[in-house]
C-alpha cells in the first residue's frame, strides 16, 4: 500500500488547493451574510407591519371608505382621497404609457444608431433616478404657474407622468430588446414591413415585460407624495372629483397630513390608510405577475 504524500508547501498544487479553500470559505461566508441581511430586512419589516396592521385594523370599516376628511378623527375618511388617486393614476396612465412605448419601439428599431441617440438614451438613464421632488418643482413651474392649470388634478397627472416616464421606456426598451433576433429578421424576410414586423411579431413577445414595467411604474405613482405637495395638492378635500381641473387629493397625502397631527386618534387613522395602501401597491404587483405570466402561457 503506497501512502499518499502531501504536497509541498510551495507546490502549484498545494497553492491550487490553498486558494480553492479560501473561495469556497468566501463563498459560505458571503451566503452566510447575505442570508442574514434577508432575514434581518424581513423581520424590520414584519416587525412594521405588525404595528401598523395592530394600530389601524381597528378603523377598516365601510364608514372609513365612504366618509370624507374631517377635524374629528372618528368622522374622518379616505373617500374623497381614493377618488382623487383613480381620477391622478387613470391619466397619468393615458397620458404616459403611450408616449412611453412608442419612444421605446422607436429608439429600438427605428432610430439611427448615431450621437442624439446616444444623448437621448444617457438623459432617460439619469431622469430615472431624479428625486421626485424635482418633478415636483418642474410641475409647479410649468403646469401650476406657467400653464395655469393651477393645482388641479390635470397638472397632477401631468407631473407623475413626467415621473414614470423615464422608467417606462427603459422598461419598454428591456422588454423590446429581449425579443430574439430570429423573429425580427424571419418576418422581414417574409417580406413584411419594419412596423409590420414590430406590430406583429416583435410587440406581442415583449408585450408581458412592457405590461410588468407599467404597472410597477403605476404603483409607484400610486404611493408619490413628494411632487404634489410640491405643486400644492390640498390636504383636505370634501367633495367629489368630476372634472380634470378641479382641486384633489391623495391616499399618500391623506396620510401625511394624519401623520402630522398630534391626535393619537388620528394616528390609527393613518395606519388604517397604510394598509389600504400597501393592499393597492400589492395588487399592482400581483397584476404584474398574473399579466406577465398569462402573456407568455399564450405567447
């Protein structure tokens, strides 16, 4: 029986071993560190949900969904808010995604590869990641005050739409880019035209990561509350919205302005909203998830 000898200590293959040792110690640490940052990041969060669903469970009731804002916290309700956020969310939809999806067709498939694109790319880049409050001030320079539109539900819009646009198209552009080559090239050798080819083939595949984009652009705008304070959305509306240019609110804003009071009743009030919140921004991300995968069960 021939005994295995160990290498030398200055041996590549005892270097090779050394080194292999140290990656997957680095390795398990890594996993290590990162499964604890998750758990930590869950238990904060759980922790948050605990105490919001405990302080304003009490307050989900019919009366808090159909009563309007009032100085007596028990009184109090999200209806004219809800109201305000549809009539906010529904423009700022029609008015964004369009705009959004065509500039990302065109910058994929039709724009020349040249300097101005290149410069329209780098500034969608950096508008992403602009603080809202910067759209905000913009809003109120140009729609509130230039345009005179006042801080009505049109320059609201208007405003968030501006926000997600920058997100949309490069979630748009992702999807677009994602189609594989061979559908685009197979249709124009079919003899189909360049937006025969995009309407037809090219659309319908990016179609789920374009619908997941938008809606996590909406959700987003669903919980912005930075830009329309900024253009001056009222904190306390007792009416119905039935016009573009009539004044608003919105969950977010209800919420800070129950935030900001000193009432411990209306405290409650405000993690009851939180939850109404929080419930919309999930079924937006669940809408997301059922769309995307519908889209591509039928693709």
């Amino acid at each position: 029986m021939t005994a295995v000898r160990p290498e030398a200590p200055g041996s590549d293959r005892y270097q090779g071993a050394r080194e292999r040792s140290r990656r997957n110690t680095l390795s398990a640490a890594s996993r290590w560190f990162f499964l604890t940052a998750a758990a930590l990041a869950l238990l904060v969060l759980a922790v948050l949900a605990y105490d919001t669903i405990s302080q304003g469970a009490g307050r989900l009731n019919l009366q808090f969904f159909t009563s309007y804002p009032s100085r007596f916290a028990d009184q109090a309700g999200l209806r004219s808010s809800l109201i305000g956020s549809g009539w906010v969310l529904a423009l700022t939809v029609v008015m964004a995604v369009p705009i959004a999806v065509g500039t990302a067709i065109w910058i994929e498939e039709f724009a020349p590869d040249n300097w101005f694109l290149t410069v329209i790319k780098l500034n969608l880049a950096n508008l992403a990641g602009v603080p809202s409050i910067i759209y905000g001030v913009l809003g109120l320079a140009v729609f509130v005050r230039f345009a005179g539109m006042g801080p009505s539900i049109l320059a609201g819009s208007l405003t968030l739409a501006l926000m997600i646009l920058p997100m949309t198209v490069i979630a748009a552009q992702e999807a677009i880019r994602q189609v594989p080559s061979g559908i685009r090239d197979g249709a124009l050798a079919l003899g189909a035209t360049r937006w025969q080819a995009v309407r037809g083939q090219i659309l319908p595949v990016a179609l789920p990561g374009i619908v997941t984009g938008v809606i996590l652009a909406i959700a987003r705008a669903a919980g912005e509350t930075a830009s329309l304070i900024m253009i001056g959305a009222f904190t306390f509306i007792a009416f119905d919205n039935s016009r573009i240019t009539d004044d608003f609110t919105t969950l977010p804003i209800q919420i800070y302005n129950w935030t900001t009071r000193p009432q411990e009743a209306f405290r409650a009030n405000a993690a009851a909203a939180i939850i109404v919140l929080m419930v919309i921004v999930l079924a937006f991300n669940l809408i997301a998830t059922i769309v995307r995968n519908r889209f591509r069960r039928f693709r």
